[in-house]
C-alpha cells in the first residue's frame, strides 16, 4: 500500500516484557468496487502509517460481506480480501489473527472455507470447533479467540466455556491474557438483544466469570457498528467495529478507525485512530489512583471552588475525576430519588444537572444522570442497589475517555472496577462541566431531592489519565 503521509507514532511497550498491536474488525468487504471497500482502504492506509509497525494483527470478524449460499462467491470474497486488500502487509512478519463472525461463519459450508482460506491459524481448540477456535501464544503473552457462533451449542451468540477456561488455567504462567472474539458480552450504544447483538446472557454470565477468575486483562470484540470500552468486575470489553464497515451505530457519532494497543508489566494502553490518524479515544489501564483518603472533601452547600472543579473539564481527553461517597441509607421505603451530588453551570441555572449521583426507587439504586444540553433528555447510568438503613461506602469514577463506560463504580479502594449499565452512545465527553456543586440535596434547581439518609460525606479527586505514547 502506497503511504503518502506521515506516520503515526504507535504506543509501545514501557519495558521488555511487553507487545504492541493493532485490534480493527468489521470491514464487510471482499467485492471488488464496493463501497466499504474504499473505506476499509482508508482505515488499512492509517494502520501502515504506524511506526513502529505493529508486532502482529488481531481481527475479531467480518472480513468480508459473506451471508450467500454460494461458496464459490465466498471463496472469492476471501481471495479478494486477503490478496489484493489486504496485500499491503507482510503477513510473514506479522501475523494476522481472526475469529469466527456472523458474516464468515454463518453455516457449516462457510465454516469449511473460514478453516480453507485461513489454514494458516492454530489448529488447537475443541476438537469439535478445529479451526474456528484456537489460542496463540507469543512468549509471556496468551490469546485466546473463541468462536461466539459455536454450532454445537446452537450457532449465533453462543460460545463454549469449557475449554476456555482449561486453556487459560493450562497457561496460567502467561503473564499477560487475552481473550479475542466477535459478539460483545455486554450491549453497547443500547443496541441490545441476545443471541444477535450480544452473547445470550447466561451463557455471557458464564464466560465473563471464567476471564475474572483466570485474571484476564481484555476481551476485545466487535459487530457493533462503533467503538466501545467497558469494565466489569476489572475486566475492560474493548469493542472495536470500525474497519470499514460505512454504516455506524449510532450514525454521527461513531466513526470509522483502529485500536493500537500496547501491553506491559504496568497495563493495557490504547489509541483510537480515525481515517486521517486523528487520535479519537485513548486509556490506560489499569487506573492508578491515590488512597481515597487524601481526597478533598466536598461541603454540604453549593460549592463552586472545591477541588478547582470550575477549571475542570470532564469531557477533557483522559480526564477522570472520582468521588467517594459514604452515609446511612435511608429506611423509610420510600422511592423518591435523593441526591448525593448534583453539579450545574452557573449560567443554566435553570437547567437539569449537568452531572447528578443520587438514588433512586425503593431499593434504593446508586444512579447516574447527565445531561449534555439544556432542555434536553438526561442519559440514566445504573448501578448497584444500597440496603435500606444500612451504612454504605462507595465510589464513582467519571472518566473522560472511555465514553459511556467510562461512568464506573467501585465498593472501596481495593475493589475492583465495573461500568454501570446505560443506553447511551456517550459519557462525559459530552457534558458541561460543572461549576457548581451541591451535596446532599440542596433543593436549588430541579432533580436537587434531599438525601434522606445520615451522615452523608463526599470526597473528591482528579488526574489525568490519557494513554501517553
């Protein structure tokens, strides 16, 4: 492939037990003149921009438009795909890696030429799955790539679990682990449905448990039109569906790009490029954070200049800003929302929160609200529910670069991170930020409801946390 621009500098490992790659998937191609062709060219043009180029190359399915009966059209889509397409990178000296996907491994005849055209991939998983799922191993680096259409168990948004966890628990030596696959376990941009959009859900359940327990870092997947991050139980689910695929989900905010990642004894860093190398998301993971105890404490009244929050910006890149919130529930049963934290723009007083933690509904659920625009919806955050009249600790992270996985909670510092649950397509990035907060329930604008607890205290932090190259 021709490369006319300058390149991109890639993140690389910050010591010698590291890798770095790119992760991209979703292109629908292989027919000539098509016109995801052209923009899977313009992702791929970014991805050869890279310097140092990538040690190998993960695709997570849907090379080509595939869905046709016709395995002569498929053979050739996949010629297509790989010769002329794809034929810009030495796949010698980097290795290019690929699940199963509802375009490629739709029926037996098109898993039997998924196994043909990519006869070069391990041949290592279940006996029954030869050829659909299989483990790499470069080093001190283990990947797993299941196949989330596991026929055996009935095709579309399944996947096995078994040997799975044999294979992570046989290279528990494996400093680093990671799992690569089509279908997201959690839904994303509220594009939600079992089987077709995301692993049915005890079978995700089950497979989610078995990367936490095996001390997984990543799943990394996509078939969602869009790019993702979420955390559960410390897990991320990075979903990258943006290799050329023209469509988006949701259009005019999802775009066309790449993940290069790199991994090292400190963690998983990312860069989002667009197809003019503009970097459009990045993180590092895991967070670093100071002990919870040094966080400043918030006041009880309207408080604009605690913590300089006026200067800070939550949509700012890699921002993250914490709090810590602890009290006694309330134990009258009633459903009311309460507010533990509600932050305003002095100039739309009027106006819902820009940021808002309360709880809500008799079970008492720990809720985010944020709303990007006057006079416009709020986006609801759920997360987990606080026992009636018992004392709580926990924390809320806001973290500018993950979207809306990036509104996260946690039970203590030792704990471990989890997104809560939305529909939304974004997180704080679109947000004004505050410069006005309110503890407690201060009753100064609307959705400002009275904590009906006791002994209310919030504390609060901010860093940066952007991915640095």
């Amino acid at each position: 492939m021709a490369n006319n621009h300058e390149s991109i500098q890639a993140l690389v490992p910050r010591d010698d037990s590291g890798f770095q790659f790119v992760c991209y998937a979703d292109a629908c191609s292989g027919v000539p003149g098509a016109p995801h062709e052209a923009s899977f060219a313009a992702v791929n043009a970014v991805v050869a921009r890279l310097r140092p180029q990538p040690e190998f190359i993960c695709f997570p399915g849907d090379e080509i438009r595939g869905l046709t009966g016709d395995t002569e059209t498929l053979r050739e889509q996949w010629a297509h795909w790989l010769r002329h397409e794809m034929s810009w990178l030495d796949r010698q000296s980097i290795p290019l890696y690929h699940t199963t996907a509802n375009h490629t491994t739709y029926d037996s005849e098109s898993e039997a030429v998924f196994r043909d055209v990519l006869s070069h991939l391990p041949r290592n998983g279940p006996p029954e799955q030869c050829g659909l799922a299989y483990f790499a191993r470069r080093d001190n680096l283990l990947m797993v790539f299941v196949n989330t259409l596991d026929s055996t168990l009935g095709g579309e948004g399944r996947v096995e679990t078994e040997w799975l966890e044999q294979t992570l628990s046989d290279h528990s030596d494996a400093r680093y682990k990671l799992v690569f696959g089509h279908h997201p376990v959690h839904p994303v941009n509220g594009f939600s449905g079992e089987y077709q959009r995301e692993i049915a859900s005890q079978n995700g359940r089950d497979f989610w448990r078995v990367l936490v327990r095996q001390g997984v870092l990543a799943y990394f997947c996509s078939h969602i039109l869009a790019f993702d991050v979420q955390v559960h139980d410390g897990v991320l689910q990075v979903l990258t569906a943006g290799a050329g695929t023209a469509y988006r989900m949701p259009e005019g905010i999802e775009h066309l790009h790449c993940v290069q990642a790199a991994i090292d004894s400190q963690g998983l860093r990312y860069q989002v490029l667009d197809t003019s190398g503009q970097l459009r998301e990045s993180l590092s993971w895991p967070l670093s954070l100071p002990s919870s105890a040094s966080w400043k404490q918030m006041t009880t009244e309207v408080n604009g200049a605690a913590l300089n929050f006026d200067q800070i910006d939550l949509s700012t890149l890699g921002r993250l800003v914490v709090f810590k919130m602890a009290g006694i529930a309330d134990a009258s049963g009633n459903g009311a929302p309460q507010t533990l934290l509600a932050g305003w723009r002095q100039e739309d007083k009027n106006a819902l929160p820009s940021v808002w933690v309360g709880l809500q509904g008799r079970e008492q659920r720990l809720c985010v609200l944020l709303s990007q625009a006057p006079e416009r919806s709020p986006h609801l955050w759920l997360g987990p529910e606080i026992k009636s009249g018992k004392r709580f600790e926990l924390q809320v992270g806001l973290h500018g670069g993950m979207g809306p996985g990036g509104i996260m909670w946690r039970e203590s510092d030792a704990s471990v991170w989890s997104s809560f649950v939305a529909a939304s397509p974004w997180g704080t990035e679109r947000v004004p930020s505050p410069d006005q907060w309110s503890v407690g329930g201060s009753r100064r604008g609307p959705l400002d409801q009275a904590f009906r607890g006791e002994d209310l205290c919030v504390t609060a932090h901010s860093q940066s946390c952007q991915a640095s190259r």
